[in-house]
C-alpha cells in the first residue's frame, strides 16, 4: 500500500493532525460540530465529564462524557471551506494510520452532527423553532472539486433545482446530498425537515442588501419558492452542505440541526437566540446519549 506524501497530508511535530491538532485518542466516535468557537463551551457545559480540551486558530475541541456517552464537540469556524478541511482531518484521525501513512483495511464511520443557527425561508417554520436537514443543497461549489456520486432521488431534486435557479454562467454549480437516515431517525422527531441550502457568505450571498446592488435580486424568492414532489428550502446558513456531501463521499453519517434566529420572508428576528440554542443543545445531546 502507497503511502501518503508528507504534502497530502500535514502532520504537527506530535504527530497530531495538522490545522484540528487532534491525536486520533482524542476523538469519540460521535462528534458534534458548531462554527462558533465560543459555543463549544456551550455544548460541554452539559458534560459530566471533560477529559479534552484543545484549540488551534478557530479550531476548539472539547471531548467528555454526557449521560454515560462519550461525544466529542468541535468548532469548525464559518463556511463551507473550513468544513473541507475539518471533516477530511477527521476522517484522517479515524481511516488512515497516521504514522504509517496509509488507509487502514478497515474503515470506520463517525457520526458527525452539526449544531448551528439558520435563516428561515418558510412563513411557516418562525423564529426560535428547530429544523432537521434532510438534504444539504451546497450553493457554493466546494463538492466540485470532489466526485460526487448521488442516487435516483438527490439527483431528481438537484436536476429540478439547477431548472429552478440555473447559474447563468456566473455562479458555481449547485450540488446536494441527504442526511444519515439513522440520524434522522434518532434526532430529527418533532422538527421541521427540508432542504438546507448552503451559501458562500453571509451579505450578498445571503440575498442581503447594504451599500451594493445584487447580481441575483431574486435570490430568496427563488429559494423560497421552489418545490419538488414532497420537498421544499426549509433554510439557509453556510456548512450543510458540505457537511453531506464530504461525509456521502467519505462513508459518514451526519446530520444538521439549525435553531432559527430569523426569518427571511417575515423579516423577524429572535429575541431570545442564546435561550433557544440552549434548549435545543440539550435536546439533542439527549437523543445522542439514547442512541
């Protein structure tokens, strides 16, 4: 078996991987992902245990013990690019014998689950609710760098959407991916489900407008307008997408969890955001310890 050029893939003096500064002994095999650093703390509050802490730039890891399951939690930073580089370290922690530098025979799969804040697209998901992704809708065009292998059903829903909102020559490709349906099963029960669609950044590719005028003016509208058999765009915010589309290709389940702090067709915002975020860390950290 070929090793991996020291190019490919940088190591730390310790051995540790390169950017997440992570020895494969510090991982659970359950790892929930936040893009606030700040809000690491805020899941490992709950713990009761913390045998881990580390951090590197954005990166901050804490791994503990919730309810008698070992989980770790790790900050990711902003966008989709941050997640390229988190979940391939990850898999690499788990898949590749790091001193040897080779893919081990066997493979393992991590459960990866994100935490995070959105933007509503629906009147009728409000503010402070909770909404489960079902599929990633990648508008930002990390995945076009990877092969991407979609099945009968994604690659119905990503065909429609390229008709809906086709890029014009000026916009990266869209691509999509689902969520893990043993995820699904154990955390999604009393939330709204849909599509997650994954943006490049938070201003103008956000539909918002400040001191510019937009290229795509009927961003949100078209987002909010669009449908396909039984699915519609629940939300937007800036991982998602890239979370299921490297985890589809790396053989890991994952799924996302959004608390809503504003809705983009009401122009309401929440008032309680830190409360509500709360509320659904705790809620999914129980279902996690059930599974």
């Amino acid at each position: 078996m070929s090793k991996i050029p020291d190019s490919e893939l940088i190591l730390n003096s310790d051995g540790s991987v390169y950017h997440l500064n992570l020895l494969p002994e510090d991982l659970s095999d359950t790892v929930i992902n936040v893009g606030d650093p700040d809000r690491v703390s805020m899941v490992s509050k709950f713990f009761q245990q913390i045998e881990l802490k580390k951090q590197k730039r954005e990166f901050v890891t804490h791994t503990g013990t919730y309810k008698g399951k070992r989980i770790t939690v790790l900050s990711t930073g902003i966008g989709t690019d941050n997640i390229d580089i988190v979940y391939n370290e990850l898999d690499a922690l788990v898949n590749i014998d790091l001193k040897k530098r080779e893919i081990k025979k066997g493979l393992s799969s991590l459960n990866l689950i994100r935490i995070g804040t959105s933007g509503s697209l629906q009147t009728d998901i409000p503010v402070d609710s909770f909404v489960f992704s079902k599929y990633g809708l990648g508008l930002d065009g990390l995945l076009n760098f990877y092969r991407l292998k979609n099945n009968e059903t994604e690659t119905g829903l990503i065909e429609a959407f390229r008709k809906h909102y086709p890029n014009l020559g000026i916009l990266p490709q869209s691509y999509l991916a689902s969520c893990s349906s043993k995820l699904e099963k154990s955390i999604s029960t009393g939330m709204h489900k849909g599509i997650t669609a994954s943006c490049s950044g938070f201003y103008a590719p956000q539909g918002r407008v400040l001191r510019y005028e937009l290229a795509r003016p009927d961003f949100i509208q078209s987002l909010h307008s669009f449908k396909y058999k039984d699915e519609r765009i629940t939300n937007f915010e800036m991982e998602t997408g890239a979370m299921y589309g490297l985890a589809s290709i790396l053989g890991h389940h994952c799924c996302s969890v959004n608390a809503i702090v504003a809705n983009r067709i009401t122009n309401e915002h929440t008032h309680k955001g830190e409360e509500t975020m709360n509320q659904m860390i705790e809620l999914v950290l129980d279902r996690i310890a059930a599974m």
